[in-house]
C-alpha cells in the first residue's frame, strides 16, 4: 500500500504542475490586464485609476471596485476603429492560413514520403530560417521588396518591367512574409502526422480499385486532419495579433488589431483602452481553440 502511494505522489505533482504554470504565467497576468480594461485613463503614473491601496484598508478596497467600469469594452463596440481593425485581422489571418495550407501540405506530404535518411535532411532544411533573427529576416524582405531592391532589379534587368514595381507597402507584400515566416509552423505538423500514417492503408485502398487521387481524399486526407487542424491554430493565432510584419511590410491605410495595441499603449498611453482590446483579441482566440478541442475529443471518443 505504502509502495503505491509512493508511485501516485510523483505522478500528482506532475499533474499539478501545469496548472500552476498557467495559474502564475497566465491567469494572474490576465486578471492584472483585466483589472486595468475595467479603469478609467488618468495622466498619473500609473496611467489609469483607480490604483488597489492594500494598506488603505477595505474601506478603499471596495472604493476602487466601485469604481470599475465596463466603459472601454463600450467604447471598443462602438468605434469602427476597433471593429474594423479585429474584421481585418480576422481576415488577414484565416487568409493566409488558407495559403498556407495550400503551400506546406504539399511540401510536408512530399517529406512524409522521402526515405527515411532523407526526412532528416528535408526537416533540417525547414527549421534553418529559425537559426536568423525573425526581425532581420523581415527587415531582409524589405531590402528585397523596396523600389531598387533586388526583385526589381532583376525584373529590369530581364526586360520583364520597364519601371519599378512598387511591391513594398502593400498587402501582398504583408501576405508574402507572413507566409515565409510561419510556414514552418505549418509544415512540421503536417509532417508529423503524415509521417505517421501506414502506408498499407493507400495499398488497400488501390486494391479495392481507388485511384490515387480517390484514396488521397478518402484515406490521406482525413487521417491528417489532426495536423491540419494543429497547423491552422499554430499560424491562425498568432497572426490575428501579428504586429511586426504588417507595420513594416504593408501599408497604413487599415491596420491590424496588433497595430492598434501598439498605438493605444505606447502613443496614446491609454493602458484601459489597451487591455481592454486585448481581452477581447483573448476571447476572440478562445473560440477556435474550444472548437479544435471539441474536435480532439470527439475523435478520441470515437476511437
């Protein structure tokens, strides 16, 4: 008995401590950020009030919870700032995860089917761009993309353009490093999971007479849907609050949500406004995450 409660201790520990993980690293971070899009701005320091006075008593205590208000969230409703800049992110980041569906399940399929010596080198050649600084690769784009860069040189020099192709500042610019930056992101689950799939299951499928694009679409395809689905989330996420790529590479004539943070915080110094745009990009976030796992465990039931 005792030998068995030896066992179970380390295995409860080791339970415990993701959630203390996340309790520490995300839930008090939150509920800070959360507190702060429930003030009001202030031009003090800290820039919003009301600020909890511990030592004051329970007398302030209650003061300041009095004192929050759902305003900012108000505010976020009903300019079209807000909405129009979460509508563009939304955007941008189911787009480019379309794209990069398109592009990396190709490439991991490819890699899935090398020999084996050969699926190393292939999964070498996709994490090398992670070896460069992610800002330089950005800021290499930009030399790349600019009015006398290198694409429009070689462009002039083939006699494809008689002028320079304005391609920087604009969106297809932004959708481009996008793309470059997150499709190993896209690819490494792709591979993992068609790297995994029996290969007797298409020789089957061709002994029954399915050709193979017919077993590609009723075998290959639907056992990868686990990565396909982890792939979209590792880009779709992290793109709808992208901020690096569109302020360098795409034009100002709309901006991401990213964008707006960056100024609410640092230009405008409206911290309440701030966070509360970022529980709302939060929320919005939740909702993909809770579908994939929806999905993860409807599957597992069925297996």
């Amino acid at each position: 008995m005792s030998s068995s409660l030896l066992f179970t201790r380390p295995a409860r520990l080791a339970a415990i401590v993701p959630y203390l993980w996340m309790g520490l690293f995300f839930l008090v971070p939150f509920l800070f950020v959360l507190k702060i899009s429930l003030s009001q701005t202030a031009i003090a320091q800290p820039p919003y009030t009301p600020v909890f006075d511990v030592s004051g008593g329970w007398g302030v205590l209650k003061a300041a919870v009095d004192a929050l208000s759902f305003d900012n969230f108000r505010l976020l409703m009903s300019d079209d700032l807000y909405v129009l800049s979460y509508l563009r992110s939304l955007l941008v980041a189911a787009l480019s995860t379309a794209i990069l569906l398109s592009i990396g399940y190709p490439i991991a399929y490819g890699m899935a089917r090398l020999p084996p010596r050969w699926q190393g080198v292939a999964m070498m050649l996709v994490i090398v761009p992670f070896w460069t600084s992610f800002l330089i690769r950005i800021y290499a784009w930009i030399n790349i993309l600019q009015h006398d860069g290198l694409l429009n040189q070689i462009l002039l020099a083939l006699h494809l353009v008689s002028t320079p192709v304005v391609w920087l500042s604009t969106d297809g610019a932004m959708y481009l490093g996008i793309v470059y930056s997150y499709l190993p992101f896209m690819i490494l689950p792709l591979f993992a999971t068609l790297s995994k799939m029996d290969p007797s299951l298409l020789e089957a499928a061709g002994d029954l007479g399915a050709s193979p694009c017919r077993a590609f679409w009723l075998v290959t395809f639907p056992l990868s849907l686990p990565g396909v689905g982890a792939g979209a989330l590792l880009c779709f996420i992290p793109i709808v609050g992208e901020f690096v790529i569109p302020d360098l590479l795409a034009g100002s004539n709309a901006l991401m949500i990213g964008q707006t943070l960056w100024l609410e915080f640092f230009t405008n110094k409206d911290w309440p406004v701030a966070s509360a745009t970022a529980i709302v990009l939060l929320l919005l976030l939740l909702a993909p995450l809770l579908l994939y796992d929806r999905l993860q465990r409807r599957q597992l039931e069925r297996a």
